[in-house]
C-alpha cells in the first residue's frame, strides 16, 4: 500500500488528496511478542508523539517541536532519516551521550527494535519518530535546528520506472537546507552508482550547499558503524560512495 502522504515537501492544495508520491511503501506485518513489549514500554521515552494530517506518518503543519524541552538540554542534534533497525543511529547514540539524535522511520517493527536496543544501550539520548522524512524536516524540526542530517543507503527504487520516489531530489535538499543550522551537514551514503550520481546532481546544483570533500567521493564516513545491510552489498560487489555537504 503506498502511504497518501507527499514525498518532496510539495503541498497539495486539498491535503485530502494528495498528488505526490512518498520514497517508501508501507509493508504489512505483526511485530514479535518482544517488538510489542519493547513499543509499549519505552515509547513513552523513546517515541516522540506527533500530530497528523491524513495518514499515520503524516506530520501536521502546526507540529513544530522544541528540541530543548523534547531532550531536555541545549545539545547538538543529529538526525538520521531511514533508520531502519537503528543499528547505526543506537551505535552513534551509545557512543556520543554529548549529542542528541533523532531517528526517522516509518516501519514500526524498526523502531521497536531501535528502542528496545537503545534501552540495553543505554542511549538516553535517542528519539524516535513514525513519519515521512519530508514532512519531519517540513514541519517537526524549527529551522536552523539540526547540525547533521544523514541519509545512509536510502531505499534506490533501481527500476527506471520507479526513480521518480528516490529521496534525494531537489524538493528534498531545500527542506534539508531549511532545517540545517548554517555550516550544519548532510552526509548520504549508497552502494547504487547511478543513486550516487544522482544524488551528486541534485546537490552539485542545491542552493545553499557546497560540497564538503575533495575528489569524486568522499571518505567514508567513520562515525557510520558498519552494518550488516553495508556488508551485504560490499559482499555483492557494489561499491559504498560516500557524499558530504555543508549548509552555507
């Protein structure tokens, strides 16, 4: 089933019936007897609790959020967009209690399993959210909020008739640019080449951003923890490119 809500921060002008396409499709299923426990008793910490629109990972336009009293401090906020499992936001979490982070999913079972590790963790320091990316930087973030936005192996959508729901568009980069604190970054990773030259265009040509490393490629990033998703398609022969640019 494809989620009603928009995809690239375009407005319809009935929010009933909206025309843009979203980057994911809701997949069914039961989350496990230790998923269920895990959501019902830690997302009253973990999970952040947001007004929608139309469906259920849709953000209201009114939802803007207070990152001081959601955290409970001032600190730097990084966000990472596709969480999944969480293995890499709960790993940045436990190993930097000084920062905050905010993990944006839309699969439930993927955040019952963030939550349930970043309790073992003991990364505090971690919130969750249920909704589409675009409309999280649309709506939730205050502007100039976040220092670090990343986007690690976005889904590729590789058949050409589906490129059109790739994340990384020009819609896209100018929410990323609204909620980035000036000098803030986006870092982007994908083991697709055609993603990867896709993503280069669209943020080459992005007001507002500049590219952040020297060569064709940046370095991987090394506060990126090696998971099993990396593995598999180095294990296949895809190459892992890594982008970095800077909100100017």
């Amino acid at each position: 089933m494809i989620d009603p809500a928009y995809a690239g921060g375009v407005h319809d002008p009935d929010p009933a019936h909206r025309k843009q396409t979203v980057s994911f499709v809701r997949r069914s299923g039961r989350m496990s007897e230790g998923q269920e426990r895990a959501w019902a008793e830690l997302s009253p910490h973990y999970l952040l609790d947001v007004p929608r629109e139309i469906s259920t990972t849709s953000v209201a336009r009114d939802a803007l959020i207070d990152p001081v009293a959601v955290w409970g401090r001032s600190a730097p906020l990084i966000v990472e967009i596709g969480s999944g499992q969480g293995h890499a936001v709960v790993h940045a979490a436990s190993t930097r209690p000084e920062i905050d982070f905010l993990a944006v999913e839309v699969f439930k079972a993927g955040l019952a399993r963030t939550m349930k590790d970043a309790d073992a963790a003991g990364a505090r320091n971690l919130r969750l959210v249920e909704a589409n990316a675009p409309e999280v930087l649309a709506h939730l973030l205050p502007a100039a909020s976040v220092d670090e936005i990343w986007v690690f192996f976005p889904d590729p959508w590789h058949k050409k008739r589906h490129t059109k729901r790739r994340l990384i568009a020009p819609e896209f980069a100018a929410l990323a640019a609204r909620a980035l604190t000036p000098g803030g970054l986006l870092r982007l990773a994908t083991d697709w080449e055609d993603y990867a030259l896709q993503m280069v265009e669209v943020m080459d040509a992005a007001p507002g951003f500049r590219r952040a490393f020297e060569g064709e490629w940046a370095p991987r990033y090394e506060g990126r923890v090696m998971t099993a998703f990396e593995r598999k398609g180095l294990a296949v022969g895809r190459d892992i490119r890594d982008l970095v640019y800077e909100r100017v």
